[in-house]
C-alpha cells in the first residue's frame, strides 16, 4: 500500500450512515454524523438529516441493514485553563477557553485497531462530532454517538479535529457501549486549532503494546506519530508545536546586550554537556555561536502545563520571585556589596522583614507568595519578611556547631558529596607546573593531633575512619580567573572528617589553597583546625565558610541541576522521539518526567542565565555553570546515578548480601543512604515487576526497536559528549532495562527530593549556608590592615565574607519557593497512570508499591525517634525526613513528588 501522508485518517468510507435514533444535544442540533466503513458492502443510498451546532446540513448516507452494529457513547473531556499567567514568561499562552466554546465541535474519528482482513488494507474511519454538553468549573464535556458495526473490530485510536479557532486542552476521551466495557483514552494533550494546522492529532487507547506487538490497524500510525514529534529539525519553533529535538547550552549569555554577558556554549568537546530541548531561535549578532535569548523560550506544548495547574503551581511562584519580588529587593536595598552589619541584623529579616515599596503596585505577589510578603497593616509599605527556617526554631545556635556541620554532611541537603578517604597521604593529580606542589599540607601529625590519641592515620584509613570533603580538583583550576571578578573570591579545598565511635563525624581539619598566582606569586595552601585559642578558632570558622560555600556551591550546581534537572532533559527528549505512547516504558517513565522540561526552560531563563540568580549570588560567579560542565565531564557517569553505586564509587558502601538492601554502609547511621535505599528497593521492586509482565521473553529487549533507538540516543545525542565514557550499561536483557529504568525514576524523585525540598530548612538561615565567600582568608598575603582588622573584630571579618544583604535575601526568596510543594504536588505512589490502572497485573503492582511507600513512613518515622540513631534524632536536631514520600502542601522538608517539577 502506498504510504499515506502523515496522520492523515485511512480513506473514509465514502458512505455515510444514519443513526438509529437521532440525539438531541443540548444546544439544540442535531449533533451526530456516524460514517461506517464497509467498503465492500453494497449500499443503497438515501438521504439523512445531519446537524452541524445551528447548522443543518444534508448528506447521503448508505445504511447497511444487514449488518449488527453497537450504539457507542464517546465522551471527551476538555480542561479549561486557569489564565494567561504565563503569557508573559513567554514559555506558554494562556487563554480563556470556555468562552470560546459555544457552537464549536471536536471532529473524532474511530480507527480499527485491525486491517481489513479481505483487503489488507486500513479500514474506513467512523467519524462524529462531538459537542459540548456540561461544564463545570473543572471541566468540559462534549459528547458524540457513534454506530460501529461488528466488522469495524475493536477500536484503537481516535483522531481528533478541533474546529475551534484556538487550541484546547483534552484530558481523556472515553468510549462506552462495546462489549468489553468502556474503552479509555488518556490524552492531557493540547489539541491545535484545525485552523492554524490541517494535520489531525491521534489518541492510542491506554493500552500499552511493544512496537512487534502493535495491532496491524495501527502500525503506521504508532511510527507516522514518532516521525511528527521527532521534526524536521529546522527553524525557530512555534510555541504550539510539539517537537523534541536536542541542542547545545548555547542561551545562558546575552551577548547582545552586552559583550560581558557572553558565555561559552556547554556542549560540545570544550564544555562536555547534557543537551537541553532545541528551541532554534536566531543567532545574536555578536556572537554566531550563542542563541539569542529573544523571544518565547520553546518546550513542547505538552510540556507546559503551567495554565492547567492551579495558580500555585511551583514554575509560577519561582517567575513571581525572579521576576518582580528581586527587582523590588535591588530598588530596596541599594548598596549591592553591603554586608550584614551584625548577626542581629540577619535574624531582622525573619522579625521585621525587608520593606519593599514596590510591591504596593503588584499585589498578586501577594497571593503568589503568601510565605514572603505581607502586608503591614499600619503601614503603606509591603514586607518581605522570611519565615524562621525549621533549624533556626529548634535550636538558634544550630549553625555555629562543628558537629552539626559534619551531621549535615550526611543527613542534610548535600548527602552526596562526602567521601571515604582511601590512599594516605592526599595528593593533587592537577598539574604541578602549572598548580603547584600536589602534596596536601593536612599531613599526618595535624591528624593525629585532632584524633587524640584514639588510632594513627594508618589505622584510620585501613579500618575507614576518614572521610572528607573534596572542592580541591574541582575548584582550584578556576581560583584564579574567579579572582579576577568583583566581589568574590575562591579556593580549593579539603576538609577531614573522623568517625567517631558513635557514629557521628567530628570535623578534623580544612585546607585551603591558591595556585600560583599570573603576577607570580606562588602557590598558598594552609590548614586550619578547630583549636581552643581565639585566634584559630576565628580563622576555622572562615574556613569553614569558605567550605560551606563551595559544597553550596557544588550541591546548587552538580547535585541539585547538573545530575537530576540537566541529566535528565535529554531522557525526556528520548522518550518522547524513540518510544511511541503506547510503548510500556513510555507509560512507566512518563509521570517521572512531568513539568521538567518546563522547569529547566525557566531555569535558563532566571536562575542558570549570564547575570542570572546563581551567578550574582555564588562563589564562582559567571563561571559556575562551566563548573557543573567540568563535572559533568570529569564525574558524571550513568551507572554512578543508581544509589548503591553512586555510595559504593565514594566509599560509603560495599556490596554485603547478608547486610539490608544488599550493602554495608561504611557509616551506619547515615540518613540519607539507610532512607534513601529503603525507597531505592522499593521503586526497584516496582519497576521490576512492571518491566518482567511487559517482556516475559527475556529476548523481546534487544528486539525492541523502540527500545533500542531510545537508548542509543541517549547515550549517543542525548549525553553523546559522554558517548566514549564509561559507565553506559548494555540494553540487553530485562535486568539491564530494571537498572537503566530504576535509575532514571531515582533521579527525578529520591535524589531531586533529597536535594530540593530541604534547602530553605538547611539554607534559609545563610549563614549555615553561605552560598558565596566574598573574601579571602585575613592570613593569606595579608596586608596591615587586613590584619588589624581581624584582629580588632574577627565577627566583622566573617560578616563582610558572607553573602551581602542582596544576595542573602534573593537567595532565600528564591530556596523558599524551590523548597515548597504546590496543594497539587504528585507524590509518587499515590495516584497510578490511568493506564497502569487498566492492566490487573500492574495494579495490582502498583498497589504494592504504594503500600511500601506508605510503610516507608512509619518506618522513617521510628527512625527519627530512634536515640541511637545520633545523626538524625538528639536535642534540637531537625529529623531527616526529606525521603518520607508523602507531604502536606508548603515548606515542609519531605515528600518525594513522582517528577523534577521545582
Ligand atoms: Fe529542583
């Protein structure tokens, strides 16, 4: 058969016929227009009334008497949106649709799941229109009858025509009246006006198919869909497409605008890069190899759901802060360098708040952001005033303590970052020549000083007592250039942790370095240690800032956007181009990818951007999102991404079959790991029996070819700058589909929850969490006065380091926002994909998984009052809950929602 154009219906019956009994809609037409494919049954024609809304037309239809047919009911759901919030942020187009309504119908079209077993050929479509017929403030119905005669067999697809002149929202078609029970259909797709494109759009029903499995009658239609989303890969994309396609971190700089707003493209040999969602906008004119930032920043349309959200969704309150609450707070506070005159001035912001006269003519921020601006009744002023973060209520000291310091390496909001210490002594492997000595200056008589006595580092080591913190390699190659900018400074660093024998770790030494210096200086490196004298104790509390803010900065930048947000972009790209929707993985992985591609498109825009929120705000400045590429090249691998392996590559766990989850951590009281492989199991558990009822023949992965493209573009487009690397797991057998499944629904919930919904608890008080060290330590190449200055009041030093009071307080805005679940959250094992829901084995499945979720409460639960647990449970300690899976709406430090969607 010559292949039709695509998506366009199989040759329509050129026969219609009537219903048995005409309906009357309630807007008063007659509303049905049933056309029955029987090519090969003879016909006689006769004339029938057919009623378009208001409109009657008349056409010849063809009955065909002896042949059975069932009444069947099509019912379509339509959301109406919430507005045109977004319309402005340019990354969606709100409209209100309801108005537009009246009179104006959907086109359905039933499609035979089967070809015509005479002909071999695609049976005839049966078409209808539906109309509206109730609404509700939630949604909209149109309803449509059809006649499907026994030879039609069962139905497969439905096309559908929206005749509106705008496009709307379908959430689900359903098909009542055959045998078997109605048919369901999940679309939650925006459906374009046949006005701005002829090209008609195909549901599948909800059931799910591997590609050699698909029934004949809807073979062309599963690859003719893929073909459409996957593109034709030119020209700038309109904001009603649907297209996935890849390119190059190549729109953070603005260059236009001005030539220090230029910024190098990650992606690429220089700046090995995930890829993000192409969205081919012109280039600037400055520079040919940067995207112009002008314009609506693309994602596929059914990536935006901000207008079908309700109006907290969290997208809308990152833009409410970004876009109007941070111009208010630069007019508010004028001085951009201006420190925090004293401690007491910080805890200000939770009492008094900021005033911010701007706000007066923005009073939606005030119902978007209800946690952060009030209004302050006797005065004609608006008040950013902060909440007291969860830390701060139970214990105001909480920050100031070494042993909370160490206890947050394991339990707070960057768990993924301390490592075991494994070769004595520490050595550099950056370039002497160019960096200096390689040799650590922490040297084995400073270390066993600190421990007391208690083993030698030998024995420390061997029995895996010594752990550490590692912003050396990482950081020290940019020292230099950083220093260059204003306002901030930077070092390598390496701090030393000791397991004590309760289990808790006592923070031992910092090192700081300088490489040598372009005017000549060389190398500068020194230790600091918590001692009892004054003097050193003031130097450890600013080391210990310098060292807050690089794990800051590491965990915004590597832990929180480059390994959970950035990586998984291109899984989502993948997806949607190589696995058709009725592929089981695609249905599997679907929730997990919800609202990120939309989230990540407002990142670039806001907060990753050139002058964006993360640059004015941390250490590395205009260099950070190079940093997260020199990790992504230098650390990242796919098989490190799994939990258990992500622990076993730092140390932190060997595999041990007689130990729980099959690994003995190397710290047995650490949160995160014991909370986080619990849920890791459990989505393992899940995805195992979902992926072994889909392919009982072990063979059918390496012969999925859905399957296969899917992983091959991701390793090769997707992550392709990683293509050569090690760490890609084969595609072979169902055990390697679990793990590269598992991983990826680990990414987007366990590990974005364990590093995202935390950080206002953690961060809100800044200086637990400094994000930026401003100056350099007061006994590096000090002068005079530098020194006279610390000396006379070392509290000021410290103050003058942290963040300045614009920074501080942007920053918090911003961790407040990001830390909030929205009353809408999904949380994941709560509710199933319809889909899931239809297949008894998967239920059945997914009812398990949510009952593990469930008992994975309680279990944390008695964990966080558990006294022998010291690392999550004592005296003004906040208990680790951020893996607990469910929540309340608001700052709530836990809940572990299906998708990266904040
Ligand atoms: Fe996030």
């Amino acid at each position: 058969m010559s292949k039709t154009p695509l998506h366009q219906s199989p040759p329509a019956s050129p026969t219609l016929v009537p219903l048995s009994k005409p309906s009357s809609q309630a807007n008063g037409g007659i509303a049905i227009l049933p056309v029955q494919s029987a090519p090969s049954i003879q016909k006689s024609p006769r004339k029938v009334r057919v009623g378009l809304a208001s409109n009657t037309i008349e056409v010849v239809a063809s009955p065909s008497p002896i042949e059975k047919s069932l009444s069947v009911k099509a019912v379509v759901t339509v959301k109406p949106t919430t507005g045109g919030f977004f319309s402005e942020l340019g990354i969606s187009g709100g409209f209100d649709m309801i108005t537009d309504l009246i009179g104006k119908t959907l086109l359905l079209e039933l499609v035979s799941a089967e070809l015509d077993p005479k002909t071999g050929q695609e049976k005839g479509t049966i078409k209808g229109y539906a109309h509206k017929n109730g609404q509700n403030e939630e949604e909209v119905t149109y309803e449509c009858k059809f006649e499907v005669g026994e030879e039609f067999g069962e139905v497969g697809a439905v096309f559908v025509e929206n005749e509106h002149h705008k496009e709307m929202y379908l959430k689900d078609i359903v098909l009542d009246g055959f045998a078997g029970g109605p048919i369901n259909i999940s679309c939650n797709s925006w459906v374009h006006s046949k006005y701005d494109n002829p090209q008609k759009r195909v549901f599948f029903t909800n059931k799910c198919y591997l590609p050699t499995e698909t029934p004949s009658g809807l073979r062309r239609l599963r690859e003719e869909e893929l073909v459409i989303l996957r593109g034709d890969g030119q020209g700038e994309r309109k904001s009603y497409e649907r297209i996935y396609d890849y390119d190059v971190y190549n729109d953070l700089g603005n260059p236009d605008s001005d030539v220090d707003k230029k910024r190098p493209v990650l992606g690429g040999k220089e700046f090995p890069y995930p890829r993000r969602c192409r969205t081919g906008r012109p280039r600037t004119n400055t520079d040919p190899l940067s995207e112009s930032r002008s314009g609506s920043i693309y994602v596929p349309r059914d990536e935006q759901f901000s207008t079908i959200k309700g109006l907290t969704f969290s997208a809308k309150t990152v833009y409410s802060v970004v876009h109007a609450l941070v111009p208010s707070l630069e007019t508010a506070i004028v001085d951009s360098n201006l420190g925090f005159p004293h401690f007491t001035a910080i805890d200000e912001l939770f009492n008094e708040g900021v005033n911010l006269p701007q706000l007066q003519k923005q009073g939606f921020l005030k119902d978007l952001l209800p946690r952060l601006v009030k209004t302050v009744t006797d005065a004609s002023e608006d008040v950013l005033r902060f909440e007291t973060p969860e830390t701060m209520i139970r214990d105001r000291f909480f920050w100031f303590s070494d042993e909370e310091f160490a206890r947050q390496t394991l339990a707070g909001i960057n768990p993924y970052a301390i490592q075991l210490v494994t070769e004595w002594p520490l050595m550099s492997e950056l370039d002497p020549k160019v960096y200096g000595p390689p040799e650590s200056a922490i040297t084995t008589e400073i270390i066993e000083r600190e421990i007391k006595g208690f083993m030698t580092v030998d024995e420390a080591v061997k029995q895996k007592k010594l752990f550490m913190l590692d912003y050396h390699d990482l950081f020290l190659p940019y020292v230099n250039k950083v220093r260059q900018l204003k306002g901030t400074t930077l070092y390598g660093s390496r701090t030393l942790l000791f397991l004590t024998p309760d289990e808790t770790l006592k923070p031992l030494a910092i090192e700081l370095t300088r490489p040598p210096t372009d005017d000549g200086k060389p190398q500068w490196k020194q230790v600091f240690t918590p001692t009892c004298h004054a003097t050193s104790m003031w130097l450890w509390r600013l080391a210990k800032a310098h060292v807050l803010a690089h794990d800051s900065g590491y965990h915004q930048l590597v832990s929180h956007w480059l390994r959970t947000h950035c990586a998984t972009e291109p899984y989502i790209i993948a997806t949607n181009r190589q696995l058709s929707e009725m592929h089981p993985i695609y249905k599997l992985l679907q929730p997990h990818f919800r609202y990120t591609m939309e989230i990540n498109a407002l990142a670039r825009g806001y907060l990753i951007n050139g002058d964006g929120i993360i640059e004015t705000t941390f250490s590395p400045g205009k260099y950070s999102m190079e940093l997260s590429a020199v990790a992504y090249d230098k650390q990242w691998q796919f098989d490190l991404q799994g939990l258990p392996n992500d622990l076993i590559s730092r140390g932190l766990a060997v595999e041990d079959p007689t130990a729980p989850h099959g690994h003995k951590l190397a710290i047995e009281d650490y949160p995160f790991a014991n909370d986080g492989l619990l849920l890791w199991d459990t989505i393992k558990e899940w995805v195992t029996k979902y992926v072994n009822h889909y392919y009982p023949d072990p063979s059918c992965i390496a012969s999925d070819k859905e399957l296969q493209s899917w992983w091959t573009e991701i390793r090769t487009v997707g992550h392709g700058d990683k293509k050569d690397s090690p760490g890609w797991p084969d595609l072979k057998t169902p055990s390697d589909l679990i793990h590269i499944v598992t991983t990826m629904v680990w990414v987007a919930s366990g590990h974005h929850a364990a590093v995202n919904f935390g950080q206002y608890t953690y961060a809100g008080y800044f200086p637990n969490r400094p994000t930026i060290a401003r100056t350099k330590m007061p006994v590096e190449d000090p002068t005079e006065e530098e020194l006279k200055m610390f000396w006379d009041k070392p509290e000021g030093a410290l103050l003058t380091c942290f963040p300045s009071q614009i920074q501080a307080t942007k920053v918090m805005a911003v961790l407040d926002v990001l830390s909030n679940h929205s009353p809408d959250e999904e949380y994941m094992g709560q509710d199933p994909e319809p889909a899931w829901k239809e297949e008894p084995v998967i239920n059945a499945a997914f009812e398990r998984f949510h009952g593990r979720l469930k008992e994975l409460e309680g279990i944390i639960d008695a964990r966080n009052t558990d006294q022998s647990f010291k690392n999550r449970s004592g005296a003004g300690i906040v208990p680790y809950e951020l893996l607990k899976p469910f929540s309340e709406p608001g700052v709530t430090g836990k809940g572990v929602p299906y998708s990266i969607s904040i």
